[in-house]
C-alpha cells in the first residue's frame, strides 16, 4: 500500500492532486499546528488574465491552534463573493457549465471548520476526477499527536501496513530514505513536471500552478487526468 500525508489544502494546485492519484491512501495531516499565509484556507484563480488570490475568512486562527480546532468566519457573504468572482472570470470558459456546479457544492458547503471543508472538497475533486484513492483525516484516527516530525509519519506508515510513502519534493530535507528502509517503508518524493494548458485569453501570459478550478474550467476531464500523471518520483 502507498500513502500519503499531507495538511488539508482548500482547492489545491495540481500538484496535491498528482500526490493524491499517485498514493492508495491520502491522510489529511489535520491536527497538526495550522499554518499562517499558507495554502490552507486560501488558493489562486485567473481573473481577467491577472492572478487573483481568494481565501476562505477564518475566526481567530493561530499557529496555536490545530488546523481541525480552526473556525471558519461568521461571514454569511464570503461564498457569495467567492462564486461571484469566479463567474465573471470564468463564465467563458469551455467547461463552466459543468464545473460551476461543482464549485457551488463545494463553497456552499455548511461548515464551521475548515478541516471539515476541505475534507469535503478534496471528496468531491476526487469524485469528479474518478480517483479511487482513500482520503482520511489524521486527527480521527491515529492516536498519535505526541508524536514529532519523521517519527509520526513512520507511525502512521506502520499503521496502516504503508509499503511506500511519497512525500512532496520539498521534504528532501526532513525525510531520509534509510531511515524508512529500516522501517521497509520505501521513500519517494513526487516531483511535478511543467503543466500548460490553454488559459482563457491567450494573449495573457500562461499563470502556472494555479487552483484546480482553473484546469477544470479550461479542460475536458481526460485532459485533466493525463496531467495528474505529469510527475516524477524520485
């Protein structure tokens, strides 16, 4: 079995969905220490050809906090606002009308917890992509917060009999190979390759790695499939 573990990104780039076609098991690494300016709560679009940063309001978020004890704003417009935003910059688009729908389930979402949120729009990606990858939230299952750094991932491996873990490349530096070979857990590091696509306006430079939205907005769903494979393991 090959996993995965990862903090729960909201509407992530196409790179966390490469790691999560690529593993049996996906962990959303929930209660760890939630991450100021990070991708959490927040992704890109392309509106009008700029990029746009959109963010879910949260209520008194702390790096103090674990990410599932981190409440989602009692703000009754920011979903309107959100979905206004991306139908005027992507009412155009060649695939709005089957990707809007899925847009709205998502944002509109009642939730008072981002974990919970993000949970539920990495289900409906996953769904609509037909990825039959298991996605699990640490924080319900593991018993193991106490737990630090290399060592809480290697327990989780075990836990779930892992025979190989992928890791985004920017964890060469906390993860070591022979470390897990001793555990015989083999070690990858997922490694994204260059993914374009037609952007609306291409008179607009190409704005990579941004929100999945934008690729389903802009391609047909074999399309989107062919690139969640544009990645190396190394």
């Amino acid at each position: 079995m090959t996993i995965a573990i990862m903090q729960p990104y909201f509407l992530p780039y196409v790179g966390y969905m490469q790691l999560i076609k690529a593993v049996d098991k996906f962990i959303l690494y929930d209660d760890v220490a939630f991450i100021n300016r990070g991708w959490i709560n927040r992704n890109r679009l392309a509106i009008n050809g700029q990029e746009y940063l959109f963010t879910v309001p949260l209520k008194d978020a702390s790096q103090n906090k674990r990410i599932n004890e981190v409440h989602i704003a009692d703000d009754p417009k920011w979903q309107g606002k959100l979905l206004k935003t991306i139908e005027q910059g992507y009412r155009k688009a060649p695939y709005y009308q089957t990707v809007m729908p899925l847009a709205e389930k998502i944002i509109n979402f009642t939730t008072d917890s981002i974990a919970e949120l993000v949970y539920f729009s990495l289900h409906e990606l996953t769904q609509y992509l037909d990825l039959p990858t298991d996605l699990i939230q640490s924080s319900s299952i593991y018993n193991n917060a106490d737990l630090k750094a290399q060592e809480r991932i290697l327990d989780i491996c075990r836990q779930e009999g892992a025979t190989r873990y992928i890791n985004p490349i920017g964890g060469t530096e906390l993860y070591d190979k022979p470390t897990f070979a001793q555990a015989g857990i083999e070690l990858n590091f997922i490694k994204s390759n260059k993914v374009e696509y037609p952007q609306g306006n291409n008179r607009n430079p190409f704005i990579p790695w941004l929100s999945i939205l934008d690729i389903l907005m802009n391609n047909d769903l074999t399309s989107v499939r062919a690139m969640l494979d544009e990645y190396e393991l190394v």
